[in-house]
C-alpha cells in the first residue's frame, strides 16, 4: 500500500474514532447511513423527473438508480460528514446533469420541477420513517432511534436545498415560481436574480464563515427551523 493510501486510511480512521466518540457508536453510523440514503433518493429523483420532462440526459448515465455509487461526490460526501461530527460546514453530492433546453414547460419552469423534485423525496422519506416512529412504540428503542436519525437528517437535506440560493433546488423553484408571473417586474426580476448565480457558491460559504467569525450560526438557523418544524409535525417530538 502506498504511503498516500495509508495516510487517507489513518485520517478516516480518525475521524471515524472522533465521531464516534463525539456522537456515539448509534448516532455516528445512522447518520452516515442517513446522509447516504438521503444524497442517493435526493439525485436519483432529480434524474427521474428529469427523464419526465423530456431530457433523458442523466438516465443515459444511468443517475436513475438507488445505487449509492453514482451520486455520492467524494468530497462532498466527506464535507458531509465533517459538518454532521463538528457542525461546521457544508456538503453535496454529484450533481445530476440536466439540459434544460430539453425539458418540457420551459427552461425555468422545468428547472424548478427538476430542482424540487429531490427537496421533495427527502421529504416524503423523512415522513413515512417518521410515522413509523410515531406509531412503532412497541419497536426497540434502538430501532426508533436509527429511525428517527434517518428522518431527521433527510428533513435537514431537504430544508437546506430548499435555500433560495444557487446552487442550490430552492433557487431554481424561485426562479420557475417568479417566471410564472406575467408582468415586467417578474421577467425583471428572474434576470436580475439569474446574473447573480456565479456568486452563490461564495455566497454559502460566506454564511458558514461569517456564522463562525459572529458565533452565530446564521445557516443553521435558516435551517434548523422549518426542519425541526416538519418533525414536530411528522413525529410530534
């Protein structure tokens, strides 16, 4: 083994001792399971709707599919994960390619199809385990646990792609909501909002810097929020 391999294996082992330790043996894992399970639905449906609507694209690269190997971004999958143990951070996954000059209803309002399509399944598997853990009482308590980790996590991813903000879903379902207006401040508007998108990966990473330099976690209220909203509601705890 080369010694740049063994490095990486010393530094994941590490890292896996810290979360662990950190979080528990339970917490740890079931979050890494969650953050794959939830990355994996998330672009699997963004390549799905896409095929519906026209462009086949990312089901030609075969990005349809619950194999967790064609949507996990090595890098982001690890941000994932360094953000979940030391809560500073962001993360994604590989993201689906889209041609939006094949997508049916229009560029904009395909996009945002698209774009909330993966918020969405987040969403709805954050709801079905979540009702199992507001009904499975006679489950182990283990079980509930792992369950309601799975939940939580998925209503998070789904709460942060739902940013306005690009790259993010949310930005593209603004973008389709506005254009549905028919009137000169709306067509203004998308443009205006549309010159803006080379500046949203650093407008991100701005707000992850700026909550730390303020000691205000700025991201994770915007965040946090609406997610432990849909939880009360799911599991009502």
């Amino acid at each position: 083994m080369s010694w740049d391999r063994i490095f990486w294996v010393i530094v994941g082992l590490a890292f896996f001792a810290f979360g662990i330790i950190r979080l528990g043996p339970l917490v740890f894992l079931s979050t890494i399971v969650a953050l794959v399970l939830g990355i994996t639905v998330h672009e699997c449906s963004h390549a799905w709707m896409a095929n519906q609507l026209g462009d086949p694209t990312a089901r030609l690269q075969g990005r349809i599919s619950l194999n967790p190997l064609r949507h996990l971004d090595p890098v982001g999958t690890a941000m994932m994960a360094i953000t979940m143990v030391t809560g500073v951070g962001i993360g994604w996954g590989k993201p689906t390619p889209v041609s939006p000059s094949r997508l049916r209803y229009g560029q904009r309002i395909g996009s945002a199809l698209v774009g909330l399509a993966g918020p969405i399944s987040n969403i709805l598997l954050a709801v079905i385990l979540g009702v199992w853990v507001r009904l499975g009482t006679a489950l182990p308590i283990a079980l509930l646990q792992i369950l309601y980790i799975i939940s939580l996590t998925n209503a998070y991813l789904a709460a942060f792609n739902l940013l306005p903000l690009p790259p993010l879903d949310g930005y593209s379902v603004l973008i389709g909501l506005i254009s549905l207006v028919k009137a000169d401040w709306a067509w203004r508007l998308v443009n205006t909002l549309e010159s803006f998108i080379r500046y949203g990966s650093i407008v991100l990473i701005g707000l992850v810097l700026v909550s730390q330099l303020l000691r205000v976690n700025i991201l994770g209220f915007l965040i946090s929020y609406p997610a432990s909203a849909l939880m009360r509601l799911i599991t009502g705890m």
